[in-house]
C-alpha cells in the first residue's frame, strides 16, 4: 500500500512537473514577444515574468510535495514491516504456547502411568503370582488384571513376569494369546525394571508390540518385590501397556487452532532422537525424523522461509515425579498460500527426513529401531 501510495504521488508529481515546464516555456515566449512590441508589450512583460514566478513556485512546491511523501511512505512501510514482525512473532508465541500445552498433557498422562505400575507392583496378587507357581495363582492373578483393566481403559494388557522374562499371567489372556507365551527378557526396559531402586520404574520408547496385536504402545514397568515391601528382593517384573496410538492421537487431534489453520498445521509429538510419534495427519509415525533448529531453547518457534512454515516447539516439562523423555511437542504451520493438493500442511524436507535415513551434519542421528531407547526413572 505504502508503495502504491508513493508511486502516484511521483506520478502526479512528474505531471506537475510537466505543466510547470510548459507554463515556464509559455512564460518565456511572452517575454520575447513583448520585447518585440516595444512599449506597447510591457505590461504584458510584467505578466509574463509574473506567470515564470508562479511556475517556478509550483515547481518548488510540487518537490517539496515528492520528498515529504516520500518520507511518510517510507515510515509507513517501516511501521508496516514492524506490525508483520509483531504478528508473525505473536504467530509463532502462540503456537509455541500450543505446543507447551500439548506436551504437558502428555506428561501428565504419562506421570499416571509410572504410579499406577509402581502401585500395582505391590499388590498382593501380583506378589503372590511372582512367590508362586501354581497354575490357580496364575488364574486368580489373571481374574485380578483383568478387574483392573476394566477401570483402567487406557491400557491394552498388564504382564507379570518371572525373573527371567516368562510371562506368569497376563490381564487379557483370551483376548492376546500370543502374550502367555512371551518372553520380555531381552527388552532393557525389563532389565531395567530388575536392577530399579526402590519407587524406581522403567519406560520402553514408543513401538509396535506384536504380542499385542501390533499396536502402538507405550512400556512401563516395575519391579514386584518379596512380601510387596520397598526394600525385600525383586522377585519379578510388572509391566503395563499404554494404549499409546489411540490415547496420543486424541492429544494431537485435539490442539486448539482455529478452523482455518487445521488443513495447514500439523500437531506432532517427537521423542528424543526427533523420531515422530504421534502426529494430527496420521502421517510419518514411527518412519519420519523432524530436525528441529531449536539452538537449545527449550520452548520457541523460528520461521522456514525456504518452505513458507512456521515451526513452534516445546520440550517437555515433566510433570510430579515424572521427569520426561526429553520429547517435543511441535507444530508446523504452512502459510495459507503453501497447501498442498491433499489439504495438509506441506512437508519441510529441511527438517523432516525417514527412519533410516544417513543423518544430516550436526543432526542427531536416526534411531534404528522403534524401541531403540529405554531409560530407567527413580522418584
């Protein structure tokens, strides 16, 4: 607008200049032709000269006229450019605020976990399964799982295992088969589980159970103690099941944007090695690696102008005890002239790369597996 505005006044500006020009002329004319006339012609000198004056003041006035509008467009584009970096920065605040929000609700989801597979650790059917070996024990600890995953939806299946890695009973045993028969011994988040201080847990990164009927899960576990108690010998692990693809696709299906910004904002969670784990588009789960360029900052957002995106960012706080995996909540944001055909916010391939991938320079690299990761929490 500013340079639409300073364009026609430089226009009207140089017609201006043009009149004046031509009055100039005119003016000069007359003063030859009354110098011809004699004294006849020098009252129409007078004019003459009067007429050259005036033209000459418009000429002045008409610059004078450029150079001020010239000073004005340029504050105004000046202002104009300041007001887009206020907006594009409140853009960018709130996303990133979006992002916190999203993160957060995970943690807190996730901190439920790690109390519920420490207190069901200590429950007498549990510690009675891991004492005994009886075929009744094993039912009567199943009947138990079972009244539990009744109350506790969010979870696919609960195993108790032996110290080696059997499982000695499982909550759904009719449901997943495969799971009576499984043998978790060689999964760090078990071994973890073994080697737990007291109120300590282990958690397995987001991946694909088989035994589970190929679900996303989310691996939290415990170690069962003799007679339940803190500090008696560990005489086996309890290990629950979060139900991660249906319970972290309601978290990022449910990120406040408004209705214009869905078809071109994608809502993910990454975990450490940027590995996307949920995603709004369903897109990328468990292939796709984001790179973000976060310099460090926990909480942000930074412009992708080689892609029109804006990416806001937020590492997780932890929540309580739970002090988090070191996962992202992230959104990237096309801007509305950069949708692609199929309706979702158009790749960034300067930050997005597949599992597998040769890692990029000064990039983490990609994980090789799902469940490449495990971590062991203490209270």
């Amino acid at each position: 607008m500013a340079f639409d505005l300073s364009a026609t006044a430089s226009a009207h500006a140089m017609e201006i200049k043009e009149f004046t020009a031509r009055t100039r002329l005119l003016a000069l004319n007359a003063l030859i032709e009354s110098a011809h006339a004699g004294d006849a012609g020098k009252g129409f000198a007078v004019i003459a000269n009067e007429v050259k004056e005036i033209s000459q003041s418009i000429g002045d006035v008409s610059a004078r006229f450029t150079n001020q509008v010239d000073q004005k467009t340029h504050d105004i584009e000046r202002l104009s450019q300041q007001i887009m970096s206020d907006i594009a920065n409140l853009r960018g605040a709130r996303l990133a605020d979006l992002a916190l929000n999203m993160i957060d609700l995970i943690d807190r989801n996730l901190y439920e976990r790690s109390c519920d597979v420490r207190w069901w650790s200590t429950d007498a059917a549990v510690v009675d399964r891991c004492t005994r070996k009886k075929v009744d024990s094993s039912q009567s600890t199943a009947k138990r799982l079972e009244v539990i995953l009744d109350s506790y939806t969010v979870y696919l299946d609960i195993w108790v295992c032996d110290r080696a890695g059997k499982v000695i009973a499982n909550g759904r045993p009719e449901r997943y088969k495969k799971a009576r028969t499984a043998k978790v011994g060689d999964h760090s988040w078990f071994r973890k589980a073994l080697e737990c201080e007291p109120g300590g847990y282990a958690v397995g990164d987001i991946g694909i159970s088989p035994e589970l009927d190929n679900r996303q899960v989310a691996t939290y576990a415990a170690p069962v103690r003799k007679g339940g108690l803190a500090n008696s010998a560990v005489i086996g692990v309890i290990c629950v099941f979060f139900d991660w693809q249906a319970q972290s696709q309601t978290v990022v299906d449910a990120v406040r944007l408004l209705p214009e910004e869905k078809a071109r904002t994608r809502c993910l969670i990454v975990d450490a090695q940027g590995l996307v784990i949920a995603a709004s588009d369903r897109q990328g789960v468990l292939t796709e690696i984001v790179h973000l360029q976060n310099q460090n900052k926990t909480l942000g957002h930074y412009r992708d102008e080689r892609n029109s995106q804006v990416i806001a960012y937020a590492l997780t706080p932890g929540y309580e005890t739970y002090k988090g995996l070191g996962w992202f909540g992230v959104l990237i944001q096309s801007d509305p002239q950069t949708i692609g055909p199929s309706g979702s916010a158009t790749p960034d391939p300067g930050h997005h790369a597949k599992k597998g991938d040769a890692p990029q320079p000064g990039l983490p690299p990609t994980p090789s597996a799902p469940m490449a990761k495990d971590v062991t929490a203490q209270e």
